[in-house]
C-alpha cells in the first residue's frame, strides 16, 4: 500500500501586496512625456499606486548670465504643466480615479529623475521616448535610466 499525499489546497490569489506602490512619470511637456503620464496614471491606478509625475526645471547658467529669468520661465512652465494635469484630472473624475503628486526638480533631466525616483523611494520609472535627433549622439535620458538598473524602466513612444 501506498501513502498518500494530503491534497494541497489551491494557494489564493493575493491582489494589490506586491505590486509597485510609488510610479514616478517624467514630464516635460513633450508629447510622448504626457502619453508616459497618462501610461503610468493606469499603471498606477491598477496597481492603487501613487503617481509621483516629476518635472525637471533645467539649470541654466549660460541663460541667466545674459540677463535672462530662467527661474521665473521653468517656474511658469511647471505651472502650466500642473494647471493642465489638473484639468485633465478634472475630465477624468468619476470615471477613474488616481492618487497624484506633481513634484519639481532642478537639474539635467537625466539626475533630476535620478535624484526624484531615490527621494520619493519609487517602485519604477515611466519616460516618453526622446524626441530629440541629438540624443543618438549623447543618449536619451531612458537609455541612461535603464542602464542606471536601479528600477524598472518603461519608455512610452
């Protein structure tokens, strides 16, 4: 006679403990940076994630030595980006809803995500696609984050 196995009972399905808790979404106003927020506004909504959606006000040196007020230019735009984030929040009410930060940074774009996705402890990191010719040359700041591998990387075209 044989022994018998106890039958094991189908392990349940956990649902929202492994998931990322904190997607930051890089912004700069381009159209492939607003189709990685609103890419990662889903993911974080499935994953009942915060959206910490960041943007870097460039420093420029070379701007301000010739008398130009950058800090009030890259504070106007984040404005504007914050001003449209909400109206787009706003449309959006009642059919899905999703918990958002909007935080600024200053810097080069590629440490002013680095230094916001280690700040805000992110889970993973969503960037549109470089829209830039330059950037073959020099590298985007996706391929940059990716070779980084300090978090998960997604590039939305």
């Amino acid at each position: 006679m044989t022994e018998q196995q106890p039958r094991q009972q189908p392990h349940p399905f956990e649902r929202g403990t492994d998931g990322p808790k904190v997607i930051v979404a890089g912004l700069d106003g381009s159209d492939s940076s607003l189709r990685a927020v609103s890419y990662a506004g889903g993911l974080a909504r499935r994953q009942n994630a915060l959206l910490a959606i960041v943007y870097v006000q460039p420093v420029m040196a070379a701007g301000a030595a010739l008398g130009v007020p950058v800090g009030n230019t890259t504070g106007e735009i984040a404005e504007g980006l914050v001003a449209e984030l909400r109206a787009a929040a706003e449309r959006v009410k009642g059919i899905w809803e999703v918990r958002w930060e909007f935080h600024t940074f200053r810097g080069d774009p590629y440490s002013g995500l680095v230094t916001a996705a280690d700040e805000l402890k992110a889970d993973a990191v969503v960037v549109g696609a470089s829209e830039s010719a330059g950037h073959r040359f020099i590298g985007s700041v996706a391929v940059r984050l990716v070779k980084a591998g300090r978090w998960p990387v997604t590039v939305v075209p």
